[in-house]
C-alpha cells in the first residue's frame, strides 16, 4: 500500500498504510484531526483519496480472507472510516 504524507506545522508524519489499517475509531478519529488541523498545508482531497483507497484494500482483503466474528466488527469499522472519510472532503 501507498505512504501517506501528512505535513504539519513543525514537520511532517508518514502514514504506513498497511501497518496502521486495521485501527481503532479513536485512531482513526486522531488522524482525521490531524488532517484538519493542518489542512492549509496539505491537498486534503488527495489525502482523503490515498485513505479511502487503503480502507477499501483492507477491506476487501478482510472480506476476502476472514469470515470470522472478529473480522465482520473489523470490516464493520472499516466501513465506518469510509463514512468518516466521506465528511473530511472538501
């Protein structure tokens, strides 16, 4: 999966992707407010796009792969990021 590349007023932080999906609403919540809150430096659409493109590559792996009760709630959670995601774009 892609890196994202978030900047912030003293610098920057990379998103790995594949190592941060699947993660906690209240992750998920932290980096959508890191994402606003350094939105006059950042391409927010762009991000937005980068972040929907690896949910949904996590999720179709998950529905792929699993079909255990863990997974449903993790699929589940993944659906509600996109929802997420559908707010942050401008």
């Amino acid at each position: 999966m892609k890196n994202i590349y978030i900047k912030t007023e003293h610098g920057h932080m990379i998103i790995y992707a594949d190592q941060f999906f699947p993660c906690s609403q209240k992750q998920f919540k932290k980096l959508l407010s890191i994402i606003k809150e350094f939105s006059y430096l950042n391409n927010v659409q762009e991000i937005s796009e980068q972040l929907t493109e690896a949910i949904t590559k996590e999720l179709e792996y998950l529905e792929w792969r699993y079909k255990t009760k863990k997974s449903q709630k993790e699929i589940s959670a993944l659906k509600k990021f996109l929802e997420m995601l559908e707010s942050l774009e401008v």
